[in-house]
C-alpha cells in the first residue's frame, strides 16, 4: 500500500499550480507580442532569426539608398537630357549658319544664342545635387569647368572660356552598395562628358562671332584670331561646319555614352531592388515560421492554461476540506 | 488443597487482568502521544513519523499458565525513514543545486543576449554601423553622414563595452554567491558537527533509545549541506556522521569540522585569478595547516552542489595571466565579445589607416618609411590617423610597440571589450578619403573622396580573423555574433534541460522518502481512533476483573 503523506498531496497540487501559472504568462506573452521567439533559448534557429532580423535592416538601408541614388540619376539624366537639347538645338543654329547665304553681321546676330546655350551647358556641367558638384568626381566641392579668357577678343562672349579643371580626385568615383551583390558607382568624369561639347560651343560661337580658335582639331586652347571680311568668310564657312560635326560627336559620344551609362544604371538599381525584395520575402517568410507566434494556436494553449489553473485552484480548495476529521 | 489452589489461580487471573489492562492503557497512551506529535510535526521539514513498537511483555514469574501473558509493552519508539532513499536524495539535491545555481545566471545570458537584451541588439548595432559607413561612401563629404558613423560607431562600441560588462557583472555575482555559499557550508558543518556530540553523547547515555529528534535535524542539515555541495557520508558506531568531499577530504569528522575558505591570494598562487571586471576571483579552498591552502575550485566543479555549478559559469583555473584564460561558461561567451572589440581596434583601425592589401608595397602607398605602414587615409583637414585611430580605448593607452605603423599588438593580459571606445567626435576628423599624391609628406585628397568609408564598410562582407585569448574564428563579423547566441541558447537550454531532469529526480527521491517518512493525518487519525477504542477496551477490562473481585468479596 502506498502512503501518501499530506505533504506530497499538496506539493504536486502547487507543483501542478506553478507549471499552469508559467503556461499561461508564456501564452499571453506570445498573444500579446505576436512573436514566440525572445531569446536565444526559445529556439534553436534564434542566430538565423537574429540574422534574418540584421537582413530586413540592411534591406530597408538598400531600399533608402536605392531611392536616394534614383532621386541622384534622375536628377543626372534630366541634367544630360537638357545638355543633349542644347547640342540639338546648336546644331540647328549652325546648319542654318553655315549657309552662305548669311553675310558676316549675320551670323554674328546668331552667335548670341550660341553663346547663352554654351553658358546654359556650362552650368548643366558645373551643376549640384544636394550641395555636390555631380560632374566633379570625388572633388566633389569645386566646379568641375573654371572659367577663362581667350586672348582675341579681349572682352564680351566670345572671349569667355571654360576649362575642365582637373584636380586631384575629378578621376575618383565612389561606389555604393545597393545590394548585397550589386553596386552603383556615382558620378562621371566632367571632363569627358562636357569639354567637347563646351568647345564645339565655343568654336561655334567665336566663328558666328568672326573670330577663329586654336587648334583646328581638338579642345580650344585659348587663342584664336579676327577672321578678316570677305576674305576669311570661307574659312569662317568652314569653322561652322566643323563645329557641326564636333556637336554631333560630342552629343552621341560623350553626352549619348553618358546618358547611356546612367540608363543602366538605372536598371541595375531596378535589378538590385527587385533582388533584395526577394530576399526581403524570403527574410519575412523565415520569420513568420521560426519567430512569430500563431496567435490562434497560443490563444488555445492561453485558454487551456487558464482552464487547467482554475481547475487546480478548485481540486486544491476541495483537497484541503477533505480530513478524517471530519467524519470523527 | 485444590481450593487453596482455585483461590490461588484466581487471585492471580485477577492480578494477570489487571496487569494486562494497565499495560495495555500505558500503550495505547504512548500511541496517542506519538500520533499527537506526528500531527503537530505534519508540515515540518526533515520530519521523520515516529511509531510505537509494542511487544509482548515477558516476566521471569515460572509458575502455571504462563500462556495467560502478562499484557503489551512500549518496546521502543522509532524514526521511520529509508537511509538509502535519503542518500540518494542528497545526491539529486546536489545534481539539481548544480544546475539551478547557474539557471538564474544563464536566464541573464539569454536576457542579456533577447530580443530586447544589449546583447541581442550587438548584431543590429554592428549593421547599423557599418551602414552608415555604406551612406558615408556614397557622400562622404556630407557632415549629416559622417555625423552618423559618430553615432553609430559610439553606440557600436557601447553596446560592445556593455555587453562585456554585463557578462562581467553575472561573473562577479557568482563569485559573490560562491562567498556566501561557502560562508553557508561552514555553518551547517559547525552545526552538524554539535549534533553528532550530542546524537553521541545521548545515545551513549540512554542505552537502547535513539536521539531521534537530533537525527532528524542532522538528516535536514545534510540536505541542506547537500544544496551547496557533493558529498559522502560515513556513519560510525557513535552515531556520528562523517561528511566526505570527492577528494576525501573530511569537512566533518565526528565533532571536528574543516572550514571551507575563499580566498583571492591561497598559498599556491603567487597572483590573484583575473576577473573579467578587472578585479580578481576567489580559490575555494582548506586551511589543512596554517598557511598551506589545497585548492578545491576544481574538484568542486566537477562533482555537484551550488558551489560546484557557480565555479563552472564563473570559471576556474590554476593559475591566469588574464581574465579570458579562466575556463567558465561566462568566460567562454566573453572571449567572443573581446574578439569583436579586437577586430575593431585592428582590422578596421588598420582599413581606416589606409591600409589595402590591393595597393602595392604590401598595402602601404606612401611607403615613407621601409617597413612601417604610413597612413594614406584622409581626413577633411588633411590629417592622417595614428595606429589606433577609429577605435581606441579608454583606461590605457595602446601603443604601436614595434613600431611597423600597424595596429596588430595588442596586449593579451588585459581585456579591451570592457574599454572600448569611438574615438572620433569631430566629423570632419573622419579619415574617408586616400592620400592621392604618393609622394611622403605630401597629402592631396578630395573630400568627395570615399574609398576608405567604402573600404571599411565592405569589411562586413568579408572573412576575418576573430581573435581573443584561448578563443580564434575565421570567418564574418555576423558569424560571431550568430556563434554567441548559438552558445548561449545551448547553454540556457542544457541548463534548462539539466535543471528539468535533476529536479523531477528530486521530486521522486522525495516522494518516495516522504512516502515513507511523511505523516499522513488519516493515518495518524486512524491510529488515534484505535488506540482510543483499545484504551477504552483496556478499561473496561479493568472494571470487569474489579466486577471479578467485588463478586468473590461478596461470597466471603
């Protein structure tokens, strides 16, 4: 026969209260946090949890980013898109210019408009976004293109230059990351997108304007010549036209090529976001499995644990009315 | 003649009833008095139920009708209980002790290490630092970016530095609970030690009867004792209870006793164990001759009882140089901390430097000086960093002893975790960009310049080595902190499960011992209920033979 002392009948009792009582805090902690997961003891996947936590940080810092950087190449294609318009519409002035039907005073009248579409693209060139020279490679605090005089003329738009100042650091681009496997490198060389183009302009102008420039070929270095009429006026013919074709080259190549460059750079941004959606997916899916609480099923376990501590409540109540004394 | 032999038998039957009748009210007295007692000692600990052993009681009267008896006597009362219950009981107590002493300080790892711990937040803190080193890259001559690696690296190096802290702070409350755990052992040997005099002294005395009472009170002094330590124990004929550590060492021998001490500077160690809060940690230890300690750290550790189960998470070892070579739990997830802060004041002070492994001349673009790395990161004053340049720490200064321009010395005889600091608070003071003119002594850089931000922000993605005293890993920075959680949950759920285990062989051992040795008050109602219709038996017995006696008066 076994003996059971009273203080076994009311230990288990508590014992049985205590084991209910934890039940239930544990189940109305998981229903009213939502998660089943508080420390690294709750589950054995608590390190992928926490990574995958870490994960859904670095996604949310890629997507700012992503948007940040969208913000910084639209600004960027709408700047190349404004430099391509100038280019196109100093095409049509120099078409219209090389026709030899215009006298000298002429073409003089047009190099006006070539001038302030040549100080428009300047400013295209020596642009900011949020305070940085965007054309201007990691010397990011200087205008890329400095202004400079031509010797001949002395004074007035045709004797206004502008130079690509190449500074320690025009040539250094920095690179950020948009997602765990890709990164954008931001900025481009000012010199290559615009110098070409800035001196087309200029050749343009100061012909139009009955001045030539030097050299013949490549980016004007400064001096230049009075065209004398009638005489010059075929060599001022000519100048026109080359300007012709350096505005076509300096629009498809440097500005087309760059405005290129930022397109995919739009996509890869594209890329990157449509990849860290996906692990932003998987990342919330592992979560929802290994940390969050299925509330249905911890509101059953919080109601059992109720019901079983009242329970015990009463069994103890009653137990504890229960003596031989009673019957003496 | 046989009428004198009749009045004979009879005076005799009556004196034989009456006899009987006596013997019999004095038993059922002394059942009613030791069922009294078991009632009133129902809820107290250590209580052992008493019985009455009746016998039949003898006589050296050798005349007729011996067969009559000569009635019941109380032959003795007894503690009933199980010794080898009881000895197992001891040794589950020490088990669960063992476990349930490092529960509550392994609970605070877990805390410390949730979702809502300083710990926990480490890997949050790690990303949103070198996050803001990824915005820096991106705009370095911002001061709104730069301002937040400030931010971010200072809360970085506090969560590090607290982190290390709290392990520190759960290691010195262990070693606080392992003084007052030994202070608690001296006391219930002194006790038990008066006992076995007195057990001895009463029992020597009185013969046949037991110091029941008193060896009672010994049995819970010894689960007591048993709470604090793993222990064997020896009976001698006294009565007397020896009281054996694993290593036979006799912390209670009859009425001697052999203190336990803790000490920070015991005979055979010429420096104090370090503590990972920079103090020191005690030995426990016996005094066997003055002056000459034996260390018991070890032995205890291994076999059981609270003082066991702290010295394991504490940590314990012959002798250390530093905090990190003691072998403990704690110590163990500390190592991983320290080499978190150790990756941050050498590998990204060395990245911040300049340093790149792409660069030619082994890293060094402006190799100034043959064999020392010179500094080719850029602030936006155009100053360079010294050796430990991003992270430092505070309390002592870290210095480049053999001057190769690298910060790859650091001391291993003194934790850094719990001293770690951002250095930076000036923004502008961010070295982000390269030194562009390789030419010594001559610094261009622009402050569009990113590649060191950049640099230090892909260290993240990358493989590293992680080290720390007696600890080293390969691998990424997340992969630490992944090992650190990993080891603390399997330390929480072991524990968990230990407790669990040795705690439900507690309560089996108990039930089973009070099983036999609980007072059950139906029982002892039952018992009184008996005794009191045997006593009432009793008494009419002694009317009837009265009854006997009045009759045969009346025919004289």
């Amino acid at each position: 026969m076994t003996r059971v002392p009273d203080s076994i009948r009311f230990g288990t009792l508590l014992s049985g209260i205590y084991n209910h009582k934890r039940e239930f805090d544990r189940a109305a902690k998981e229903v009213s946090s939502g998660k089943r997961v508080f420390a690294p003891s709750d589950s054995v996947n608590y390190p992928q949890i926490v990574a995958h936590e870490a994960k859904l940080q670095d996604i949310s810092s890629f997507k700012s980013r992503i948007e940040s950087l969208r913000g910084y190449f639209a600004f960027v294609e709408e700047n190349l898109a404004q430099a391509n318009n100038v280019l196109v519409r100093a095409k049509e002035i120099a078409v219209q210019a090389a026709n030899e039907t215009l006298d000298p005073a002429a073409r003089e009248r047009l190099s006006h408009e070539v001038f302030a579409l040549r100080d428009h693209l300047v400013r295209l060139a020596n642009s900011t976004y949020q305070g940085q020279y965007i054309w201007g490679g990691a010397d990011s605090d200087d205008p890329p293109f400095d202004a400079l005089t031509y010797t001949v003329p002395a004074s007035g738009p045709a004797s206004q230059r502008y130079v690509f100042d190449a500074e320690p650091g025009t040539n250094v681009f920095n690179k950020v990351k948009v997602s765990y496997d890709f990164e954008v490198t931001v900025g481009a060389h000012g010199g290559d997108t615009f110098s070409r183009a800035i001196g087309a302009l200029e050749r343009l102008g100061r012909a139009l304007a009955g001045y030539s420039t030097n050299p013949p070929t490549g980016l004007p270095n400064g001096t230049g010549s009075a065209y004398s009429f009638p005489t010059d006026y075929p060599l001022q013919t000519q100048a026109i036209r080359q300007a012709i074709d350096l505005l076509e080259e300096a629009r498809a190549n440097d500005i087309g090529n760059q405005r290129t460059i930022v397109g995919s750079k739009m996509t890869r941004l594209d890329i990157a976001e449509k990849l860290i959606t996906m692990d932003k997916d998987a990342s919330l899916e592992f979560l929802a499995k290994e940390r969050d609480s299925d509330i249905a099923e911890a509101a059953t376990r919080l109601t059992r644990s109720d019901q079983l501590l009242q329970a015990s409540y009463q069994v103890l109540a009653r137990i504890s009315r229960l003596s031989l004394i009673d019957f003496i | 003649m046989l009428y004198d032999y009749d009045h004979h038998q009879m005076s005799n039957f009556s004196a034989r009833i009456l006899g009987s009748a006596l013997s019999a009210l004095k038993a059922q007295q002394a059942k009613l008095a030791v069922a009294s007692n078991n009632i009133a000692n129902a809820q107290t600990p250590g209580y052992s139920r008493r019985v009455v052993n009746l016998a039949e009681k003898s006589s050296l009267d050798f005349s007729n009708f011996r067969g009559l008896g000569y009635g019941v006597e109380i032959q003795s009362v007894r503690r009933v209980t199980d010794s080898l219950l009881h000895r197992n009981l001891l040794i589950e107590t020490s088990q669960l002790n063992f476990h349930s002493s490092q529960k509550s300080l392994l609970e605070k790892l877990d805390s410390l290490f949730g979702t809502n711990g300083v710990g926990g937040a480490l890997q949050a803190k790690i990303d949103e630092f070198f996050q803001s080193l990824e915005n820096a890259a991106q705009n370095p001559s911002s001061s709104a970016y730069r301002q937040a690696v400030i931010q971010k690296g200072s809360l970085l190096a506090d969560t590090i530095r607290l982190t290390f802290n709290s392990l520190a702070a759960a290691q010195r409350e262990a070693n606080s609970l392992i003084l007052d755990h030994v202070e608690k052992v001296n006391q219930l040997t002194s006790q038990i030690s008066t006992l076995n005099q007195q057990i001895a002294g009463f029992e020597a005395q009185n013969g046949h009867e037991s110091a029941l009472d008193l060896r009672d009170q010994r049995d819970a002094l010894l689960q007591q004792l048993a709470q604090y330590v793993n222990f064997d124990t020896v009976e001698t004929s006294n009565g007397q209870v020896s009281v054996f550590l694993k290593n036979g060492i006799a912390l209670v021998n009859g009425s001697n006793t052999l203190e336990l001490k803790a000490l920070t500077n015991p005979s055979f160690v010429s420096t104090p164990l370090p503590a990972l809060d920079g103090g020191a940690l005690h030995y426990v230890v016996v005094e066997l001759s003055p002056g000459a300690h034996i260390d018991l750290s070890e032995v205890l550790k291994d076999s059981g009882g609270s003082i066991g189960g702290l010295l394991k998470f504490r940590g314990t070892a012959a002798t250390a140089t530093s905090a990190l070579d003691v072998e403990g739990s704690v110590v163990s997830v500390a190592r991983k901390i320290e080499s978190l802060a150790r990756f941050f004041l050498t590998t990204v002070n060395q990245i911040y430097r300049g340093w790149d492994p792409n660069l030619p001349n082994n890293g060094d673009e402006n190799p100034g000086t043959p064999g020392v790395f010179d500094a080719s990161s850029v602030d936006l004053y155009g100053n360079s960093p010294g050796v430990y340049g991003l992270f430092g720490t505070s309390g002592i200064t870290l210095t480049d002893t053999n001057g190769d321009g690298l910060p790859n010395d650091l001391p291993n005889n003194t934790t850094l975790a719990d001293k770690l600091k951002f250095l930076v608070s000036d923004p502008n003071s961010l070295a982000f960009a390269r030194d562009l003119d390789p030419t010594p002594g001559t610094v261009t850089f622009a402050p569009g310049d990113g590649t060191i931000a950049a640099n230090l922000a892909a260290l993240r993605y990358q493989n590293h080595l992680f080290s720390a005293p007696n600890f080293s890993y390969n691998g990424k920075i997340s992969d630490v902190v992944n090992l650190t959680n990993s080891q603390v949950g399997a330390l929480v759920s072991s524990n968990s499960q230990n407790t669990a285990y040795s705690s439900a062989r507690v309560e089996f051992f108990t039930q089973k011992l009070e099983e036999v040795r609980g007072v059950d008050t139906d029982e002892e109602l039952a018992k009184i209920i008996e005794a009191q219709r045997y006593y009432e038996m009793a008494s009419k017995l002694i009317r009837i033979s009265d009854n006997l006696l009045e009759t045969i008066l009346q025919i004289i």
